[in-house]
C-alpha cells in the first residue's frame, strides 16, 4: 500500500468559501469587481489594522509590480532587494527595466541584512546610483529587522517596500505584518496562509495611492464614456469569484496561524534531542511568526555526515513532500551578473536549509509519519 501524499503546504478551506462562491453566482458577479472583492479589501483592512488601504489583485507578484510602479522605480533606476527569497520578489524590478542589487540575510532573522543593506547603499552613492527602493523580505513568517532596516531607509530616504507575501499573521511588536513598509504586499497563492486559489493585495498607507495601484490594476482606463487609456495599465485585479474564497479564508485566518505555529512547535519537540539540527525560530518575543512553513538547518559536522539532501531524500521516498530553502536570487542564472552586497550567509543556509511540512490541515497521522522518517534517517528510537 502507497501512503498518501504529505505536502509541503496545500489549501485548507474552513467550509465557508462556498457561501460566498455562490452568493456570486447566483448575483452573476462573475468579473474582476464586485462585493466580493470590496469585501474581502475591508476584511484585510480591518485585520492589518494602522489605517492600512488595501487593493485585491491577481497575485502578489503583481502587488509587486505595482508597489515599484507607485514609488516611481522606472528604467536605469537600482532596487536593493533581499536576495534570499522567491523570485517574485526580484523579478518586478526587471519588468520596469530596472537593475537589482541583491543584498545577504543576516543569521537571526534570515532576513535583510542591515549591515550589508548600509554598505550597498553607500557604494552605490558612491557611484553616481542611489537605489530607488528597497525590498525586504519576511521570509518563511518571520519578521526582519523592522527597526533597523527603517533606520536606514530612512536616513537615506528610500522607500521600503514589503514583501509579506509569506506573513500575514506575523507580527512585530504586535503590529501586523503589511503595516511596516511604504508599500506592503500579500500574496494568497495556494500554498499560502489562506488562499484565494491565486492571488495577492497591495497595501497602502493612503486611500488614494489604493486606487491609483487599482487604476493601474484595470488597465489604467481614463475617465472618459470611450476607452482611453494616457497611462500603460495592467490586467492584475482579482475576480470576485477569488476573493469570495478569501472571504471564506479570512474567517479562518487565525486558526490557520495557529495550526501552522503548532506545526512548529511539533517540529521543535522532535529535534530536541537531535545535536546538529536547529529549527528555525524568532528571535525573541518581539516577534510573533505564522511560521507559514518551517525551516530547519542541518550541521553535518555533528550529525555523522547526515545532510539536508539526506533528509529531503528519505521524505521523498516515503511520498512527504519537503524543499531546499529558496536557493539566493544572486547565485541564479537569470541574476548571476547583478550586483551582490554581504558575505556567504544566504548561501549557508541554501546548502543546507530544508522547508519541512507545515500545512495548517496536517493530521496526527502525518505527523507520526513524518516523526518515523525523522526518527530512522538520525537513528532515534521513538
């Protein structure tokens, strides 16, 4: 008998998605606009809390996109972005003809590093560029260095844009995450927190920068009784049939933190007794992680030889899905020749990180399976 399929992160629907699905249908609101959509922007706006403005969009690489559209980043500009993260994250900065400058993370956080983050917008100065943006990161629910990479920002007055794509939930100082940058993005993919099958949200201070990003969002459409359009516009608004699932997933928002910081937790009791394994984890209260997935490093120096691909390998062949940490964006071949600002920690923790399972719907049964795997691959007698 074949075990049925763990997976790194799947959907979990809470059973209320489809109330609003068919409130759509049956209203024929089957369009990028609708109470839905209004809907589920109001449901965010009062979760983020801080006056936040919120816009739904088709994924958050859009949100991206547009973020840097909305903070003037155009072609020839430099955008200094973390390179430890998804290529999301990186790929916008090409989309408006503009050159990234990758920055390493720093080891608490696996985040931004404000030491190199300083040193790249010095040199860049230096050379007649000064970076346009900034994009940080919250990898895997974990908050950067909010304090100090707004330090910086600020005294040289570039603006932050925040990609929480991985954090809604995650809090700093019990401020949502999405609150802290010039722009802030959410993602809803299927492997998310919640879902809204795809899809993604720009956050904005104003209410006017909202609809501007929705402006674009709409294919930048003038107001005029024809189609005329002075503005390149995008086809990036979310359907109300997607946001009628995000409503539904809203409701169970919270329980979803939980359950995935359980995961954690679960994770957490069975290295304990496991030297050379560390799971990756907040550094202090300020910090409050969904722990959308969890992370974990493997020192074969202290493990007999045991590696991360030795792990991932025996997941594999028990049909329990489980992943490299996101491989830096400068060591990636469309990126290799841009510039890169730090030392080797990003690449570190890539040869020898693993993203483990941590769906928020993972079942006792699972994780017994997972712990066994655990167990025979470091010789643990359960």
């Amino acid at each position: 008998m074949i075990n049925s399929k763990i997976w790194l992160s799947s959907p979990h629907m809470g059973g209320t998605e489809q109330n609003y699905i068919n409130e759509a249908f049956h209203a024929n609101w089957v369009a990028p606009l609708g109470p839905n959509v209004n809907g589920l922007e109001l449901d965010l706006e009062a979760y983020l809390g801080h006056s936040a403005s919120v816009g739904a969009l088709s994924s958050g690489t859009a949100a991206i996109h547009l973020g840097l559209i909305l903070l003037g980043v155009q072609a020839g500009d430099e955008v200094l972005c973390q390179s430890m993260t998804f290529s999301a994250s990186s790929n916008p900065i090409l989309y408006q003809g503009a050159t990234p400058v990758f920055i390493d993370s720093e080891e608490q956080t696996w985040n931004l590093c404000p030491v190199a983050l300083e040193q790249a917008i010095q040199d860049r100065i230096s050379k007649g560029k000064k970076p346009k943006a900034i994009i940080a990161v919250h990898l895997y629910g974990v908050p950067y260095q909010i304090e100090a990479v707004r330090a910086i920002a600020d005294n040289y007055q570039i603006p932050i844009l925040e990609d929480s794509a991985e954090a809604l939930g995650s809090t700093y100082k019990g401020q949502k995450c999405g609150t802290f940058g010039d722009i802030g993005v959410l993602s809803f993919n299927g492997n998310k927190i919640i879902t809204t099958s795809g899809g993604g949200a720009i956050v904005t201070k104003t209410a006017e920068q909202k609809e501007k990003a929705v402006f674009y969002a709409t294919q930048a459409r003038d107001a005029a009784p024809h189609y005329q359009h002075s503005e390149i516009g995008y086809n990036y608004r979310m359907s109300n049939i997607c946001a009628g699932i995000g409503r539904g997933q809203m409701e169970v928002l919270d329980q979803h933190v939980a359950l995935r910081r359980a995961m954690h937790d679960f994770y957490v009791s069975v290295f304990s007794t496991i030297e050379g394994v560390e799971v990756f984890s907040t550094p202090n209260d300020d910090y409050y992680a969904n722990y959308w997935l969890t992370a974990i490093t493997i020192d074969a120096t202290k493990t007999n030889g045991i590696t991360r691909e030795t792990l991932r390998l025996a997941f594999e062949a028990a049909n329990i899905e489980s992943r490299p940490l996101w491989k830096p964006m400068h060591l990636q071949p469309i990126f290799s020749n841009y510039p890169y600002y730090g030392s080797n920690i990003a690449e570190t923790l890539f040869d020898n990180g693993l993203c483990l399972p941590s769906g928020s719907n993972l079942t006792d049964t699972d994780r017994e399976r997972i712990a066994a795997v655990i167990g025979e691959v470091f010789c643990v007698k359960s």
